[in-house]
C-alpha cells in the first residue's frame, strides 16, 4: 500500500510475520539521530503491584479509576495541522468493533478473560543478545499471525496493544528487540503487534513523526486500546514491567543499565512509554517539529499538564 499525503510523505506498508512494518520518507537533511548501542530496563521494588494498580482491564474492573478525557488540555499548540487527522480515529465499544473487519484476527468472544496476573511470570528474565534472521524468527515463533500480531490461544486478552518501534539502518538491533518482546509479550497474555516505522533515505530522522505515522496506521489494523512506543535498542529484564493498558500514562523504561537503573532526570518519558488511544487523542499525538535527537517526549510528558 502506498500513501501520498499533503506535505509528500511517502508510505509503504510491508507485512512481515514477525512484525509489520511502515516506510516512512520525509524530506530533510543529514540524519544526525543516534541512541545508545545496547540498554536494557526493568523494574523492581514490588514492580507488579504498581503496574497493576495502573492498568486498564478488560472488560473493567473498577470503571471509577477508568481515564477520562477531561484530564488532559485539548489544547496543543506545537503540532502541525496534519497530525490531527491522524488522531481522529473513532473509538467504538465492544459491540460495534466485534463487527468490522481488520486486517488482524480478532480474539474469540466466547473464550475466558485472562487472569487480571499472568500466570508464568518470573521475575528477572534472560535477556536474548543473538540477532536471528527474519526466517529464523518466524521458525521460533510460528503461531504470530502476519503482520507481527499474536494473542493468547487458551483465554481472552485483557489488553489490546500495539508496541509501535520508531527505526532507521539497525537491524541488528531490531532483530534482538523482536526476538526479546515476542517471547516476553506471549508471557504476558497480551493481544499484541509490533508496528516497525522506518524512516528510509537520506534525512534528518524525526522520532515524534514516526511514532504518530505508526498510531495512524496501526489503528487501520485492529481495535487497539493502547500504543506502547518503544525504542529499539531497550529490551526489558523483568516479565513483570506488563506491557498493559494504562489508566494514566505510563514510562516504562524507568531503570536503564546504561544509567545504572537509575532516571538521569525526574520527568524523563522516552525511551518506552505507554499510552491509551483516548489519552494519544486528546493531546493530539506526538509534536511533528522535532528533527534530529530528543526533545519529543520532554513535549509529550508536558501536554498533559497543559
């Protein structure tokens, strides 16, 4: 599928089975973006009971500490008019969704929701280092549907989540990272794609952008409730950081080795960060003005307090 939109950003949306992926062109200069070579995160100091207590179920469990758009300012002063197409996607209830048609499988109504706890979580995990081919990767996991789409076969999902991978010329990195998260995100019970954006040609790489192309896309293919956006070169060491809906945003990458576990600053929101469609709609996404490194999830964490 290619695309063309007004400002002549190019489109081409190519299904893999281990992950979908979504070419993105945009005309800029050198690139001048660069992330650590290898940073891995995780949690600890009881870390399952405060993501739980941050976490949307489904179907709900306590609909009084449900988000509500009135938390966040409609206001967003620093995103170009593009972007709000984009994020007027239209969320529908459970009914009307089970009747469209996606791309992805829906989940079968009639199987049991998963336990609120998954069942085979460990605690610290082995973190996976080789990079095995695209083939290879489809060998170790032949059940994901093409696209990079996986769910639970013995229960109904709880969360419903696209992990959306801004990228550009590290496909060793994204190998590990696929690797990594398959194996974690089936632990987890998760109904689950892993959306990669990348950025081709010569030009300044814009973060902010690819992660909004990637909301806007990923909604063409399944009811997501929630988008995770993550770095490439984070893989998580403890099964218990759940890649789950969130009641309010949530940064997920809050102790990093290369940090030696520890935030380099308070409000940090990069690195991976998770938010409700709701929540991604009512401060309008991801600022498109943010070219080169960092500086586009400072923005983001400030929207909301606007």
């Amino acid at each position: 599928m290619t695309l063309v939109t007004r400002n002549k950003v190019k489109l081409v949306l190519a299904l893999f089975i281990a992950c979908g992926v979504v070419h993105f062109a945009i005309d800029k200069g050198q690139s001048i973006y660069e992330n650590f070579d290898r940073i891995s995160s995780y949690l600890d100091d009881d870390p399952l009971d405060s993501v739980l207590q941050n976490t949307a179920t489904h179907p709900p469990e306590n609909s009084a500490s449900h988000f509500t758009l009135s938390q966040f300012s409609s206001e967003t002063p620093n995103v170009h008019t593009e972007t709000e197409s984009m994020f007027n996607v239209t969320v529908t209830d459970e009914d009307e969704w089970m009747n469209q048609s996606y791309p992805f499988t829906l989940q079968n109504p009639k199987l049991e929701v998963c336990p609120l706890t998954p069942p085979g979580l460990v605690g610290p995990i082995r973190v996976f280092m080789d990079s095995p081919s695209m083939d290879a990767l489809q060998k170790l996991y032949p059940y994901l549907e093409r696209g990079g789409h996986g769910q639970p076969e013995e229960c109904r999902s709880r969360h419903r989540v696209a992990i959306v991978v801004p990228y550009r010329d590290r496909d060793s990195h994204l190998r590990i990272l696929l690797h990594n998260l398959h194996s974690f995100l089936t632990k987890q019970q998760l109904d689950y794609a892993i959306i990669i954006v990348e950025q081709i040609a010569n030009q300044t790489f814009n973060r902010a952008k690819l992660m909004n192309v990637g909301f806007a896309e990923g909604m063409k293919l399944y009811p997501w409730e929630c988008f995770i956006f993550h770095d490439v070169d984070l893989l998580p060491e403890d099964d218990r950081n759940l890649y789950s809906c969130p009641t309010i945003p949530r940064h997920m990458s809050v102790a990093i080795d290369k940090f030696n576990y520890k935030l380099p600053y308070t409000a940090i929101f990069g690195g991976i960060s998770a938010m409700t469609v709701q929540q991604l709609r009512s401060i309008n996404g991801f600022s498109n003005r943010y070219w080169g490194w960092g500086g586009e999830d400072d923005d983001l964490a400030d929207r909301p307090r606007e």
